[in-house]
C-alpha cells in the first residue's frame, strides 16, 4: 500500500524518548498511510534492542559511526517513497492531529515547498514559530523570529522553521536536492529552506498543528562539541548564502557573549554546589571563545 507520508526520525543516544516519540506518531496518526524510518547514529545505549523488542514494525537503519543529522535523514529519504517527507526529532511528542492537518494544508496549498508545526516547550509555552534568516539586527540582538504575517489562513510565513518537524515536498527534494551533508549538526534546515525559497517556494508555519519539543537532549550529552558544531555550522552558513559581513559580525559577538559567560561560569564553579555543572558550562563556553577567536584570526 503506498503511504501519504514518510515519517524520518534521526535517533543519538535517546532511546527513551525516541520510545515516547514513536508511540505519540501511532497514537495520532491512524488516518494517514505512513510509514517511518529511523536511523541510527551509533548510540551506545539500548536504542537498537528497543527498536527491535518494541517496534518491529519500523524501519530501522543502524549506522556504525556518526554520520551527521544531514548525511542520517539523507539515508532515509533515498530510501523513501512517499510524496510528503517529515523530518522529526525524537525528543518530539506529536499532539492530536498534527500530522494529518499539516499533509492537508501542503495539499490544499501547492505554492508552499516546507511547513512547519507549531511548537511548544513541555510547560506549554511557545518556543518556536516562523525563523528569518541571519541579518545585522538578528545577530546583535539574538531574534530570529519571523513577524506573525499570514500566506494562508492559520499559516505564517518564514524564512525557515526548524528540523525538529519539517514537512516538505517530495516534488522539492527533486528540484532542489537534498539536505548539504557539510553541516554535521545544526543549520542545515536553514540552509535547505534558503534553496528551496530561492527556487520560489514558500515556507510556513502552521500554527494549528502542534508539537512538543523536549529540546537538546541529544547535543547535551557532549555540550563543547555540540557549541563547536553550532559555530562551524553558523559559518557555513553566512558563507554560502549572506554578505561577508555578517560572518564577522556573527563572530565576534560569539567572542563577546561566549567570553564573558565563561567568566560567569568560572567563577560560579568556586561556589558551593553544583561545581560540575558549572565546570562544564565553562568547558563549552571557552570551546565556542577558542573557536570563534580562531575564524577571526583566519585559521579556520
């Protein structure tokens, strides 16, 4: 039977919520001829005996290193087949009829290439809708959110909206390609949100459809790398697609507020309690410093 939707989840170490994840698409979804792949990086915990033990059912792709969130949700959509592909995260929690209403509205609206749900934090509260793209005011001022103009009713227009839950057109990965394996992690739905507007496409935000984000469960287990992926990333991204400008801009604000968060974070470690943490915020924010100082200096 041919499916309406390929549901793609992209799983590091998070079994749990990868378990939880699953569980929330089937629960949800029973209207819609789907099928679901999920691939592996290499997780040194018990996804792979999860996967087997509890969803047979699901495609499972076990890779033996860590190819990249890019390069991961490329391997599945080779091996899809269906006319709607959804990027998903594991630490995501679909509610209600999210996926049905968001496969409806591309459907309903063929001018739009990508859409996104709206999203929420645990507590309810709102953590992303629509994202433009870097400019001089986003970077001094750390807002990346698109103002709330409507394309269709219930639809927001963006620049991009996050890989955490991501519809797009299987009709626009055929025009446009797929997601550029040079990002390890991070900016790489950005940057394919850039090609596909620049092939004419719309992005949006379907503010009806709702998904809980739990957030970084996954990058938080190595944080200094995962600040280190973040900036590589960030860079790629301001020298493919933005004014050389803004890629100096961006860095040195990086050296500024990495800088002095590594001295807040320093000097926090000399208190009482929670001296680890600390530690480690420390070790993160002096990876992003070195780095960022490192671009500037022109030797990256």
């Amino acid at each position: 039977m041919a499916s309406d939707l390929a549901i793609i989840i992209v799983s590091y170490n998070v079994a749990d919520l990868l378990a939880a994840c699953l569980r929330s698409v089937f629960a949800t979804t029973d209207s819609l001829a789907y099928e679901v792949i999920v691939v592996d990086n290499a997780s040194s915990d018990h996804t792979a005996e999860m996967m087997a033990q509890g969803f047979p059912e699901v495609r499972f792709i076990a890779n033996d290193h860590n190819v990249g969130f890019a390069a991961a949700n490329n391997q599945a959509i080779r091996q899809s087949q269906s006319p709607f592909v959804l990027l998903l995260n594991p630490d995501t929690e679909v509610r209600g009829n999210a996926l049905q209403a968001l496969c409806a509205a591309m459907r309903d609206h063929p001018d739009i290439g990508v859409l996104g749900p709206r999203i929420i934090n645990p507590d309810g509260t709102l953590q992303s809708a629509a994202r433009r793209f870097p400019s001089w005011h986003s970077i001094l001022t750390g807002r990346h959110d698109s103002p709330p103009i409507e394309i269709h009713p219930g639809i927001h227009r963006a620049d991009w909206v996050l890989g955490a839950a991501l519809l797009v057109r299987r009709q626009v990965i055929d025009q446009v390609g797929l997601l550029d394996e040079d990002y390890f992690l991070y900016a790489e739905e950005r940057d394919w949100c850039y090609r596909i507007k620049q092939a004419g496409w719309e992005v949006g935000v379907l503010m009806d459809a709702e998904i809980v984000h739990y957030g970084g469960q996954s990058t938080a287990q190595c944080a200094p790398r995962s600040y280190e992926n973040l900036i590589h990333s960030q860079v790629r991204f301001l020298n493919k697609h933005c004014r050389p400008g803004l890629k100096s801009l961006y860095l040195v604000t990086t050296l500024v507020n990495a800088g002095s968060r590594e001295l807040v974070a320093r000097s926090l470690t000399l208190g009482p309690g929670n001296g680890s943490q600390w530690r480690e915020r420390t070790a993160t924010y002096a990876a992003g410093r070195k780095l960022a100082w490192s671009y500037l200096c022109g030797r990256e």
